[in-house]
C-alpha cells in the first residue's frame, strides 16, 4: 500500500525484517532476545513520540509519548483491536470485538462487573486463597523442610484459575475441579498465539492452516475447550431450569409457602447460585449474560464472552500477583512493612481490602516494572491526527506498556528500581495521567480492573500473612519475553518459609 509507504517514511525507526529470510531470523533468537531486540529499538528512539517498526510487510508504529498515548486511547476513531487479536479466535469476546458489536456489548456487560457484584465475589476469593495455602502446606510438609523452594507461579495460576471458574459459572471456589493439563493447555495456546504476532508468515490464515503449529493450537484448543464447553453447557441448562422451576414455584409460593423454594435447590443441588435474583452481588458472569440478556446475546456471543472472561482474567491475576510476590522475596524490608499492615486485618472483606494502602502501591509498583500485560494494540479506523502527523485508516498501532513504565524521564534515574513510594498520592499527582497504564485506558480500558486488585490483595493478604517468601535473583539479573502476557525466563521459584 502506497499511501502506507510514503506515510511511514515521515517516521523514524528500523527498515522491515525480509519476509521470509528474516521473521525468521527475529524467530530463531531466543525468546527474550526477541524481546530485547524491540526493547533495544525503543529505547534507542524513545525521545521520538512514535516509532515505526516494520516485521516484514507489516507496519506497527508505537507511540511512545504520554500525550499521544492519551490522544490514541481516548479517541472514539481508534478503538479498534489491530488485527493480531484475531488470532485469540474470541471474535465476539469484549477483548477482540469489533467496534459496532463492542459498543452495545461493553455497555451491557458493565453491570456485571458493578461494584456490588464484584464484593460478593470476595468470599469466593478467600476460599480459593484457602485452597491455595492448603496446598502450599502439602507441598511443605511432604518435604519437611524449615524453607521451601516453591513454584509460587503455579500455586497462583490454579488459585486465579478457581476464582475466575467459580465467579463466571457461578460456583463455589470448592466446586472448580481441573486438572494441570488444563493450565499446560491454556499456556501453550497463549505462546503460539503470541508466535503468529511475531511471524508475519503465519499471519496469512490458509497458510498457517498447513503449518505444524497450526495443528498443536487445535489440540490444545480442543483440550480447554472440551472442558470450558462441557461446563458452560450444565451451567446454562442448569441456569435456565432452575429459573424456569422458580418462576413457577415463586408464582407458587405467593399461595404455599418460601421453603419449596429451598427443596427445589437441594433437589438440583444448588450451591450459591439464587437465579431468581441475578443482579443481587450473588450473581455470577454466566447468570447475568444468560437472564439478563432477553436473547440479547447469541449463543456463540456468549460462549466468546465467557471464555474471554477467563482468557483475560486469570493469566493476569496469577502473573501480577506472582510477580508481586517475587519482588517481594527480592526486597524483604518492603514485605516486612507489608507484613505490618496485614496483620492488622482481621476479617477480609471489601472496607478492609481498600484500606491496605501500601499494599496497593506494592501491587501497583509490580505493575509498573512488570506489567501482566505489556503491549496493547489498536488500528486506526479512519484518518486521524496523532501529534503533528494525519495518519490514514488501517494503521496498526502499538503501546509498549513495558517500556513507557520504564522511562527514565517520567519514572527518574532510578527508575529500574522497585520503589512503591512512586505510588503515595503527591508523587502521583506529579506525573502525567498517562505514565502509567497497567489496564491500559479510556473507552477499551480494563472492564476487570476492580476485580483484579481485589482477588490479586485478597491472595497476598492471605499468603503473605503466613509465609515469608525470599529468593537470591535481583532485579537487574531478570531478563523478559512477551507472549500476549509478559514472563520472565529465569526459574523464579522463590523460597518460602512459614512466619
Ligand atoms: C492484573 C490483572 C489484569 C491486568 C493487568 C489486565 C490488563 C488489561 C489490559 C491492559 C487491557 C486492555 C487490552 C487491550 O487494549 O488490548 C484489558 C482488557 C480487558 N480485560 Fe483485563 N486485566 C486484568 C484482569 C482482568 C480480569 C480479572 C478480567 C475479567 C474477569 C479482565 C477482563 C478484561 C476484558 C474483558 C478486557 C477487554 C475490555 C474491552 O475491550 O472492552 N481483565 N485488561
């Protein structure tokens, strides 16, 4: 495309990779060499407001300056998700919707995650913090030692794993049962999602379709999928029996009397799940898509919109509250003032979750240096002015979230280092709205951003108020790879040892 070409060269930034010859030499560098290799590129141009950066033919430009990135994320003309999150195959999910259906559907799906909603789900996030210490003591009395190298990663997947299952299906944290292949199975399909955006060969569809990596996603598909279906298929017929079943007995008990009510949940074994007052905090995701909807939601539009519920929201909560934990066991000084205020909480619960402070700015912190999400992308839907320069429609833009949270003209000299006080409200009310990003911002924000503090403080409250967790890796030996979400490549299990 002409109009592309001549547009980029008013841009700074490195020429493409050769098609073929090249992505493949991107590809063969070892996973966070090509991580490094865009990070040593926007580093290199990082006083420049954008960057172009082509990956064969393929033009990505990254926009670099606050300003801009305000600009881009709260206009109305760029809200489209670049092409590469078609790759995630949730079409119809809120993460990768296009535009016309994400309007009506961001809106409606908002009350879901209302603040009322989201308190009643804090006991869900207890009893899966529960079930994860249980485990951590098995862990530790099998081996019978004073400390314990553990995969804290692991715990923290299976726990975020639990509350996401249990607040979209509507269970208790007790009734989610997977087994690791699950967890194996969901990680592999997020490294060869994240392989096709970085190999312009394979973003060609037919193509990829012949390709080895092709059919090792459709394995790993069918095996997530065959779970999620399997669930999310009892729990609609089960939603809408049950609903059916009470709108009769309700209409019933106006004559007889509330406890055939309560026969009718023991008959069906229901646990936690009042479906005949859906918007009451008790509700779950899956109950409010289904009744709520009037057949707003097609089928399919809710299978993607549940899936991408936990697509989006467990991976990020394990990531963030782990790598909260690492920098944790790296900086004991800061874990003990964290201890501190802990102790002083006696009952979880939403007052007392908003009152941990210096917790928040821990966690937010760990969110600057390793943000859970570390890029998010958008395409330009018609012309529009960025900066000084009009950009065409269908020009795919980058935020490197990593990199913006890094810089050391917003963030100091010392901005590589691990400094909650970043976050005390004077300090914050000096920087730019826009220097820090973790849920990326505006009209395509975060829509589980409240959730995610609140089960990411509920795991740290329950954990770091038994164990004290310690590790010999520091900061500046950590080196990153980007799948969708950011990893570390060390083994960082960390030491852990009981208070
Ligand atoms: C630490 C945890 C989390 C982080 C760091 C995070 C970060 C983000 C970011 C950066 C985006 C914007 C993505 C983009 O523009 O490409 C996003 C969108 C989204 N997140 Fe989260 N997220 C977290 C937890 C959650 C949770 C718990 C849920 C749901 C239960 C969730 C559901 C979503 C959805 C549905 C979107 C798409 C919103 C839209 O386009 O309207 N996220 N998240």
């Amino acid at each position: 495309d002409k109009t592309l070409y001549d547009f980029a060269d008013k841009i700074p930034g490195p020429k493409a990779y050769p098609i073929i010859g090249s992505s493949h030499k991107l590809l063969k560098q070892k996973e966070e060499d090509r991580f490094n290799i865009v990070q040593n590129m926007l580093a290199k141009y990082e006083q420049n407001d954008m960057t172009r950066f082509w990956l064969g033919p393929v033009l990505f430009i990254f926009i670099n300056h606050p300003n801009l990135i305000q600009q881009v994320l709260s206009s109305s003309d760029c809200i489209e998700k670049s092409f590469t999150y078609k790759f995630l195959r949730l079409d119809k999910g809120l993460l990768a919707a296009k535009h016309e259906s994400w309007v009506h559907h961001r809106k409606f799906l908002e009350a879901s995650f209302q603040l009322d909603v989201i308190k009643s789900f804090i006991s869900i996030f207890v009893d899966s913090s529960n079930q994860m210490l249980t485990s951590l003591e098995d862990q530790i009395n099998a081996e019978q030692k004073k400390e314990q190298q553990i995969d804290v990663f692991k715990l923290t997947s299976r726990c975020a794993l639990t509350m996401v299952l249990a607040t979209s299906f509507g269970t208790s944290a007790s009734e989610v049962h997977f087994d690791d292949e699950i967890l194996k199975a969901v990680e592999e399909l997020i490294k060869i999602i994240s392989l096709r955006c970085h190999e312009p060969v394979l973003y060609f569809e037919p193509a990829y379709r012949m390709t080895r990596t092709y059919y090792r996603e459709k394995k790993y598909r069918k095996r997530c999928c065959y779970y999620l279906d399997q669930v999310l298929k009892e729990r609609r017929e089960f939603i809408l029996l049950n609903n059916n079943m009470k709108t009769s007995a309700s209409t019933m008990t106006m004559k007889t009397d509330v406890s055939s009510l309560k026969d009718i949940d023991e008959e069906l074994g229901i646990m936690n799940l009042d479906a005949s007052s859906t918007n009451s905090p008790n509700s779950s995701f899956i109950d409010h898509l289904i009744l709520h909807s009037s057949n707003e939601f097609t089928d399919e539009e809710i299978h993607d919109h549940i899936y991408t519920f936990v697509a989006a929201g467990y991976e990020t909560v394990a990531l963030q509250t782990f790598f909260t934990l690492l920098l944790l066991a790296i900086d004991t000084d800061i874990q003990e003032k964290v201890y501190g205020e802990i102790i002083e909480v006696s009952n979880i619960n939403y007052d007392s979750l908003t009152k941990l402070s210096y917790l928040e700015m821990v966690i937010k912190e760990s969110m600057r240096l390793l943000p859970a999400i570390p890029l998010v992308g958008r395409e330009t839907q018609e012309e529009m002015q960025i900066g000084d320069l009009t950009f065409p429609k269908g020009v795919t833009l980058l935020i490197h979230l990593f990199n913006l949270h890094r810089r050391k003209d917003i963030w100091g000299e010392d901005a590589l280092q691990f400094n909650p006080d970043r976050f005390l409200p004077e300090n914050v009310a000096k920087r730019h709205s826009h220097s820090f990003l973790p849920f990326s911002e505006g009209l395509r924000d975060c829509i589980g951003k409240v959730y995610a503090m609140l089960a990411i403080k509920t795991i740290l409250v329950k954990f770091l108020s038994h164990y004290k967790v310690t590790t010999d890796l520091k900061l500046e030996d950590l080196t990153y790879k980007a799948d969708i979400t950011l990893k570390i490549c060390q083994d960082a299990k960390v030491n852990v040892q009981r208070r």
